[in-house]
C-alpha cells in the first residue's frame, strides 16, 4: 500500500509501506530514502501524532492516506543553549511572552515544540461551492459557497453541510468534475481542491424507492462506492483493512491477498488452501459483496482448508 506525506515545508512524496509495519518501520524508510533522522521526524494523522509503537492497523492507515511529517530542526538545541546566555532586550523578553501565552493555548502538550509548530501553523481557508440537489419545482440546481480547511476530511465537510442544510451525513454523497467521489477517510487536499472549485452533492435514498428515471444514475454511482472491509487470518497474522468494491465477486478478495502475500513477506496465506467465512457463513466467491450482504468495516475471516460441494 502506498502513504502520502506532506512536510511542513510543503514537500510531498508518496511512498510503499507494508500493511503490517510499524509507525517506527516506517520512519526508518523515510530515514533511508528521504535521509532524514528518525529522531527528528514526527508523523501526525488525522491530527494525532503517531506512536513508534502503533502500526497501521492501530494506525486504521488505508491506501493514499495523507499524513503530515513534521522535521525537526537539527541544530536547534545548541543555538538555544548559546542565546540563553546572551542578555534579552525588552522587546525579546515581550515577544517571549507573547509566545508563551499563545502556547498556554494550544491543545495536547504545550512545551512540545513540534505541536507548537503543527496548532500555531495559520491556518489558511479555502472557498469551495457545493452544487445541492435540485427542488422539484426547481429546474436549476442551486449553490452553496463555503470556506473549508483542506486539512480536514471529507467526512468532517459532510458534518459541516448536515449543520448547515440538514442533509444526513450517511446519505451525501460528493462528486468532483461529476465522476470522482470523496471518501470519508481522505482529507480535501488529497483530491487537490483549490479556490472555486464545485463540488456535486447527491442524496443516497435511505428507503428503497422504485427508481425514477431521473434517480437511475444515481443509484449506480452511489453503488459502486468503495466498502472497506477487516480480514483477519487464522495463521497468526494481525487483522488488517482492505477496500473492495461491492459489486466486485468475493473472488477478487482472493486475487488482492494473492497479489498482498507477493508484496510483503511477513503476509502468509495457508499454503493448503482456504475459504472465507462472513457472519458465520461460507461465502460464496463466484456471487458479490453486495449479494453477501456485506457492510462497511465488517470482518472477513480466512479459514485455513477447502470447501468440497459447494462453490
């Protein structure tokens, strides 16, 4: 799977990771391709800072995520030591308090100076319009200009939208140039949104209505949204994330582990075969996700054997 990182600085890169590495792991491959000390990097995801000790699954890191690498200056602990010797003017000492106070301020841990850097950072707003489902007796769609942070989710604007025009958060759906949908779990930035930008809303029906005509594309774009499913092993391995589309057959699970198992040693599949079980049940690989019933970060489990008489 692949991460995108952004330094403070603006310098972006993506980069492959194991799904089962370590946050320290994959600092160490930022240390050897981007030359940069582990101790003076600090990841921060979805604005928690990353554990050495976490992985990507406690992580819930997906493919494409977005993570900030915040670089500590390297010689900035001797520079400090040699101006505290100096004697301070008034304005230095005022402008010391000043920070001092703006600290106090701040979430989480107030001398981290890393935090210091990330939650005092100015935050710049973005103005996006929002093209809403037309009224019937409407025959133009109407719009609505909001100012966002390209740092939060797409699910965090869907929240933002409900607060402001009432729509459920579980039924928008949002298309950008009307084919790529945003995912909850990615940040605005990710789709390389900029100032003006139009954003189409659509409503999933919460019922299941007969379609009308005008309803028939809806439905399938919004089919055909991602699910992300947990598989978990029955040879020891940790559980991990994958995402699927639900009109895929249970067969293309199997060819992602196949390919998952070639990518990275430390994944292993039973060398004498196996099935999957979902909700108790064997699944039928030649029918689909959605056939099977199954539902956002359900679990799939990996079940070592063969199936005889059935698919």
């Amino acid at each position: 799977m692949d991460l995108k990182f952004e330094t403070q600085k603006g310098e972006k890169f993506t980069m492959e990771i194991g799904y089962f590495d370590t946050v320290l792991e994959v600092k160490e491959k930022i240390e050897k391709y981007k030359k940069i000390p582990i101790s003076k990097q600090t990841l921060v995801y979805n604005g928690k800072i990353l554990e050495d000790s976490g992985d990507v699954e406690s992580c819930v890191l997906l493919h494409n995520s977005y993570v900030r690498l915040i670089v500590a200056p390297i010689h900035e602990d001797n520079n400090n030591n040699n101006n505290n010797n100096k004697p301070k003017s008034p304005e230095k000492l005022k402008l010391q308090q000043q920070q001092q106070q703006q600290q106090q301020q701040l979430p989480g841990n107030h001398e981290d100076p890393l935090l210091l850097q990330i939650f005092s950072h100015p935050v710049k707003k973005t103005r996006i319009i929002l093209r809403l489902p037309s009224p019937k007796s409407s025959a133009s769609a109407q719009k609505l200009g909001i100012d966002v942070d390209l740092n939060d989710s797409v699910e965090h604007l869907k929240k933002k939208l409900y607060q402001i025009e009432g729509f459920p958060a579980h039924q928008q759906a949002l298309f950008l140039s009307k084919s790529i949908e945003l995912k909850d779990n990615r940040h605005l930035r990710e789709y390389e949104i900029k100032d003006g930008c139009e954003i189409d809303v659509l409503l999933k029906q919460s019922s299941a209505p007969k379609p009308s005509s005008g309803m028939k594309n809806t439905m399938l774009t919004t089919s055909s949204k991602k699910l992300q499913v947990i598989v978990l092993p029955k040879c020891g391995t940790k559980k991990f994330m994958l995402e699927v589309n639900p009109m895929e057959k249970v067969q293309a699970l199997r060819n992602e582990l196949e390919k998952l198992q070639q990518q990275d040693r430390k994944f292993k599949l039973p060398s004498e075969g196996y099935f999957f079980i979902y909700k108790h049940n064997v699944m039928e690989e030649k029918e689909t996700f959605q056939w099977h019933n199954v539902r956002q970060h359900d679990t799939i489990e990996i079940f070592n054997g063969s199936i005889t008489g059935g698919s």
